[in-house]
C-alpha cells in the first residue's frame, strides 16, 4: 500500500505539497482553497491531508482525507489524462458537491457518486465541522470495464445514491469498504474476483431506476445556491461576479444559475447586492473609512448609489446607520 501525508510538512508548504499528491495518486487534478474554503476554519492552519493507496487488478484503491475544498478535473486536467477511467466516490465523512456535464448531486457521508475522467468534473468537499476533515474511499474504475455493462450510458455521473438504506446501493458501499479492508490480503486470483464483483454490483446499482429525484434535486439545488452566496461573499472586492462569470466557476449554464434562484425568495442579483451591502453595513459599523471608501470597496458605483441600494435595504442611509452603531 502506498500511503502520502502532508502532516510531516511545515504548514505554508502542506497545500502545494497536497497538489503534488492528490495529482500523483489520481487523474491528474486541479485543488482550490480560497478564503470561502477557509472562512469557518477557526484557529486551524494548513491543510492535514492524508491519501492511502492500494489496486486490485485494473481497479485503484484510495482512502482519502482532507479538508474544505474545491477538486475539479477541468479542461487542462482533461487533456493530460491518459487513461479512461470512472471514479467511484464513497463519502465517508464531511460532504462534496459533485458537478459533471449538467448534473450537480450533494453526496452527504453514506451516499457515493460517480465521475468520468473524459470530461470534466468539480468536486466540492465541505469537511465535518465536528472533527474538520472530509474522508472519502475512492475506487477509480477502468471506463471500458463498467461503461458497457450500465443500463444506460448517459447520465450516470454526478448522480447521488443513498447506501444508507437497503438495497443495490448499500450493497455497493458495502462491497467497496470489505474490499478497502482486505485489499492487502488479496491474492491475484481473489483481486480479480473481488474487482468483477465489485464493477458488476456498481454497474446494475448505476441504472436509472436509482436517479434522483425531485425532492432530492431540491436539495441539491439548495446547497448549490449556498456554496455560491459563499463563494460570492468572500468575492466582493473587485472580483467579476457578473452570471456569466459565477456560471463559469461552478461548471453551470447562466440559465441553471438564475433557476436555482427560483423560488427563493430574490434572484441571483439581488442576492449579490444583499451581500454588498451587508459587507458595508459591517465596515460603517467597525471601520473609519469615509462612506464613498467603503461604497468603492464593495462595488458600488458612488456614494449616491450606494445611498439609494442601502436605504432600500436597511430603511436609513449609510450615515445614519454608522450614527446609531457608534451610539450603541
């Protein structure tokens, strides 16, 4: 078993030492931790990540763990990689929004998701706020040996299947963990039984009668729109958060990003504005900036537009609301 940690590495050296790992472990993959990823870290510094490694005969074998993050397999990423082969993500602890071709799943831990390295892919990991880490067991198949056995070869990926209930799903979470267990004790002949085992349950627990559904695109849909407020809050400052831009990053159409604001109670402009002026209502509150600083600061236009945008949100002026904090 080959094993790589970055807790034997100084803290301002462990995320670009786990870019290297992640990278040399899999398919050749992208890692992003902005302030977004970091903003509920606490005291915690650095990133203590973990990746154990082991294969069957064409199947690879990974348990992994790290923290907050963004993992995409994105166009570069697509064209270095050599081999076609599907990811098997079983989450374990913490959560990952999973996003490939127009579909976006919530993989919660106890639920697995696939992913096709011949396109592109994002996988958002949130860690448990309990312990700080996300664990995931990620068995990465050879595309030729699953592909051809799934009921259908379209729209099996980012889909997320719940294994903490009975049924073909359980069976497959269950079969990947006494794999990952017994993995070095394995003969040539038991590894490959354990491998056709193993794709063959995964292929018949694939098929459409496991897809999800609407209430569960519901909440997928839900926690989508919370990582972008996220990504968007910590993004104020000068940083381009026109649809087309915010679409961009999160690998969805500009018509996906507005729906997910459907229903919600303000679309995704309003929810951009409400976020820049909650930004200055904290700065009136706490900084001795002039007003028009702070206005330029989060994006609005001038110290008119700025008035006219927060009265409508907070019912007085930027001045009469930085009056009342100092008195309070």
């Amino acid at each position: 078993m080959r094993s790589w940690t970055t807790a034997d590495r100084p803290v301002g050296e462990q995320f670009a030492y786990w870019r290297e790992v992640i990278c040399e472990a899999f398919a050749p993959l992208a890692a992003e931790r902005g302030p977004h990823h970091t903003a509920d870290a606490g005291t915690r510094s650095g990133i203590e990540s973990w990746v154990r490694s082991s294969r069957l005969t064409g199947t690879n074998c990974a348990e992994v763990s790290s923290r907050t993050q963004l993992i995409s397999h994105g166009r570069a990423e697509v064209r270095r990689t050599a081999s076609e082969e599907v990811f098997v993500n079983l989450q374990l602890k913490g959560s990952c929004i999973g996003r490939q071709d127009d579909r976006t799943c919530v993989v919660p831990a106890g639920g697995f998701a696939l992913f096709d390295t011949t396109s592109e892919y994002h996988l958002d990991f949130v860690e448990d706020p309990r312990d700080g880490e996300w664990r995931v067991l990620s068995f990465r198949v050879p595309r030729a040996s699953l592909v051809p056995m799934l009921a259908t070869q379209e729209g099996f990926t980012a889909v997320a299947h719940d294994s903490r209930t009975s049924g073909m799903a359980n069976l497959v979470a269950s079969t990947m963990a006494s794999i990952w267990h017994n993995i070095d004790a394995l003969d040539g002949v038991a590894a490959e039984a354990a491998e056709t085992a193993f794709t063959t349950t995964l292929a018949a627990a694939s098929g459409p009668g496991d897809l999800v559904g609407d209430a569960r695109r519901e909440s997928c849909d839900a926690a989508l729109r919370a990582s972008i407020n996220r990504y968007v809050a910590t993004h104020l400052r000068g940083d381009d958060l026109a649809p087309a831009a915010v679409a961009r990053r999160f690998a969805i159409s500009v018509r996906k990003l507005h729906a997910l604001y459907e229903g919600s109670g303000c679309t995704f402009a309003q929810s951009v504005m409400r976020l820049r002026v909650e930004a200055c209502a904290r700065d009136l509150a706490t900084s001795s900036r002039t007003i028009t600083e702070i206005a330029t600061t989060w994006g609005f236009y001038d110290l008119s537009h700025l008035n006219r945008v927060f009265r409508a949100h907070r019912g007085c002026l930027p001045s009469e609301y930085r009056v009342a904090a100092e008195a309070s």
